[in-house]
C-alpha cells in the first residue's frame, strides 16, 4: 500500500506547488497535542500523510525543482534504500556486517576509478574512502585527521595556533567543521575571491595570508579547495593550490560536492586537475549520481543523465541571454546558471539614484529578490539566491530526475 501511495505521488509530483505553501507552525495545529493511545488503521494514516504531510514537503523530486543542488534518485537508488532499510544492517565493523564493510569498501573504489582518481586514494592502492552522510561529516573527519597529524608533530598544546584557509565562497560546512574539531574562531581565514578569477581563489592570495599568519606565529594546517562553490559553481585551481599549501606543510582537502560527480564525464575530468597532490576528496553522491545509500547506476546511465543537466541548463542559459534586460553573472560550466535582472534594465522601473542618475547595484538586488520571491510564490518553479561580491543573483540548478 505505501509503494502504491509513493507511486501515486511520483506520479503527480508535478502537479504540487514545487515550493511548499504552508506557514511556520502549522503542523502543530493539524497534530494531535500528545501520543496517540490507539493505533488507526493504514488507510487513516496515509491520509493524514496525505493531507498534512504532502502539503508541508517541497518537492525535492519535483521537475520543476531547480532550487539549491538537487538531491537526486533513481529506480537503482529507490530498491537499494529499500533493501538496505529492510535489512537494517548496522556495520560498525566488518564482523557487524561483513557484506556491508565489504560492499562499502568495492563501490567506493568503483566511484574513485570513475574519477579517475590517484591509485594512492583507492583502498586497492593502500588509501581509501568511506561513504558519509554528508559532506558536512566528510570534512569534519578530514579536518579531525589533519588536526591530530599536525598536532603529533608540534604538540597538543598547540591547538590554538592552527589556522583553517578556504575561500570566501566555500561553503559553511568547512567552517563549521573547523569550529567542532576545535580550531580557534578567529583561525578560521575565508580569502576574498573577486570576479576577475570567476570567484576561484587565487594561489597569491592564499600565499599571502599564509605568509602573515607565519610571521604572527602561527601555523597553517588546513586548505579546503572547492571544485564547484555554491553559489556560482566556481572552481579553484588545485594544482596550483597545492603547490602552495606544500611549500607549508599544510593539508589540502578538494570539497567537490556538486561538480565532483560531472567529472565523471571525461569533458569534465580537468576540473579535478591537481588532485593528485592533495590529501583528501569528497563529493555528493546524492546530488547528482541518482544515488540515496551507495547503489550506483552504470556508468554510460549516469554519463548520459549528467550530459543532459548540462543540455538543458545551456538551453536555459541561451535563453537568458538573448534578454538583454538580464546578465549571465558568470559563465556556464556544469548544469547552473547564475543570472540577474541588470540595473540598466530598471532604469525607468525604479527611483533614480539622485547623483549618479543610473539605478543602483543595491536597487538591482531588491529587484532580484523579488523577482526571485514572485517566481516561487508561483509554486511553478522553484529556485534560489546566492550574493557574490553584494550581488545578488538567482541560481537555476537542473538536475531532477524526472
Ligand atoms: C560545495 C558544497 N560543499 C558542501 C556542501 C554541503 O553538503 P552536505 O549538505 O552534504 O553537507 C554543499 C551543499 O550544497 C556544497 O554545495
């Protein structure tokens, strides 16, 4: 019966507002106030979930989702969630759950020789990977890893002194990370990009601050790298930021959450150059690999589904950019496109800027928002923002399923 009411809601997913409608607290008022006494039949249950459930989802799977990154499925994905639930296997260790341990273990390998990544990353070549809930955990773990490294060396009562480089569009997750295993809030260094370097962060710069914080006495640990940032899908030059860092001892993890999985295509394999020379890589398996739990496609499948993402959001870019009412931010490199309405476009829809008489950059963001609130209200299509160097702009992310 829930495989059939799942059915039915994949079947109509479409047809729901994609951005869910329902006001802050208002599952409180449809809920019963305590824990039901009684069990209700199956029947009563879905449709509460129906009708109180459904209506407070935003449909992630919706194909009118291109908000965030997309957190994909698949048929593959949907039955390997189902099995692993069904089995409910936990497999702390490989006598918990040889099958587990073991199948972990082949997949991740699978996953990295896909990638194409250096031997010395594959269990098979003496390294290894596991699979995360997220890549909030995966970069905790590395920075955990870096840190007690770094601290044998110098000692433990050195913690204070570590200091934690990304730039200033990595995301959250990094810093967040560095706060938990420890490193001082003040050590935590974002580095300004700017859109000369299309947002990547530039080897200069990185050496530069990591020359200040040596002078102060202090000692660079750690470079998060990202292949593909949130807000606009920026790459930072790995080689080249890894040369660097070495020159300091330092540990370079490549945060490849989003574009990770498109260099499985081998187009896009040179966007993880340099890879080689860093200590750690991670990526969102479920972002766009279609997959919940560790169940791959086949490759060709999952080539062909990435090349698609990348058609449309080309299909979408070429669209934008015949308005000339619209800018494309920065250009196009895997399946999103970053654009704004231009203050040039506003000139006779807004107030003037008394002295300058053009529109300003801050009324060009107030449009933005609200053309970008008006767009979700719709239910139609639901996508979000980002504000690189205080501009605001809108990110259409494909990737649904469906
Ligand atoms: C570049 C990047 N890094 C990290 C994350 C965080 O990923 P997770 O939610 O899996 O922790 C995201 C999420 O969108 C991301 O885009």
């Amino acid at each position: 019966m829930i495989i059939d009411f799942l059915a039915d809601y994949y079947r109509d997913v479409e047809k729901y507002p994609v951005l869910s409608q329902v006001e802050p607290g208002y599952l409180q008022k449809r809920l019963p106030k305590s824990t039901p006494h009684n069990p209700e039949p199956i029947e009563t249950i879905l449709q509460d979930v129906q009708e109180h459930i459904v209506a407070g989802l935003t449909h992630w799977q919706s194909p009118n989702f291109f908000a965030y990154f997309q957190c994909t499925s698949s048929m593959a994905g949907f039955l390997g969630e189902m099995l692993s639930t069904g089995f409910n296997v936990v497999g702390f260790s490989w006598i918990a759950s040889p099958a587990a341990t073991e199948l972990e273990t082949i997949v991740v390998d699978w996953l990295g020789e896909i990638l194409e990544l250096p031997k010395s990353f594959l269990f098979s070549g003496n390294g290894g990977g596991v699979l995360q809930g997220t890549t909030c955990e995966a970069v905790l773990c590395t920075i955990v890893a870096a840190r007690d490294q770094m601290l044998s060396q110098i000692g433990r009562e050195n913690l204070l002194k570590l200091v934690v480089y990304a730039s200033d569009q990595t995301h959250s997750a990094i810093q967040k990370a560095a706060q938990i295993a420890g490193i001082h809030p003040k050590n935590f260094r974002a580095i300004k990009t700017s859109k000369s370097t299309s947002y990547a962060l530039s080897p200069d710069s990185l050496r530069a601050q990591i020359r200040k914080v040596v002078e102060a006495g202090l000692v660079p640990l750690f470079l998060c790298a990202t292949v593909g940032t949130t807000p606009t899908a920026a790459i930072d030059p790995l080689d080249k930021l890894c040369a660097v860092a070495k020159e300091y001892g330092m540990w370079v993890h490549v945060d490849a959450a989003y574009a990770g999985s498109a260099c499985i295509c081998p187009e896009f394999r040179h966007f993880i150059h340099g890879v080689e020379d860093a200590n750690s890589f991670s990526l969102n398996a479920h972002k766009v690999v279609l997959n919940h739990f560790g169940l791959l496609l086949p490759l060709d499948n999952l080539r062909s589904f990435m090349r698609n993402h990348v058609k449309m959001a080309n299909l979408f870019e070429g669209l934008v950019a015949k308005d000339k009412r619209f800018e494309i931010v920065v250009s196009r490199k895997f399946a999103m496109v970053c654009f704004r309405i231009l203050p040039s476009a506003l000139s006779d829809k807004v107030h003037k800027n008394d002295k300058l008489d053009i529109v300003s950059e801050e009324d060009a963001n107030e449009a933005n928002r609200k053309l970008l609130e008006f767009i979700n209200m719709s239910g139609r299509v639901f996508m979000t923002h980002a504000v690189v160097e205080g501009v605001c702009v809108i990110r259409f992310a494909v990737g649904a399923t469906l």
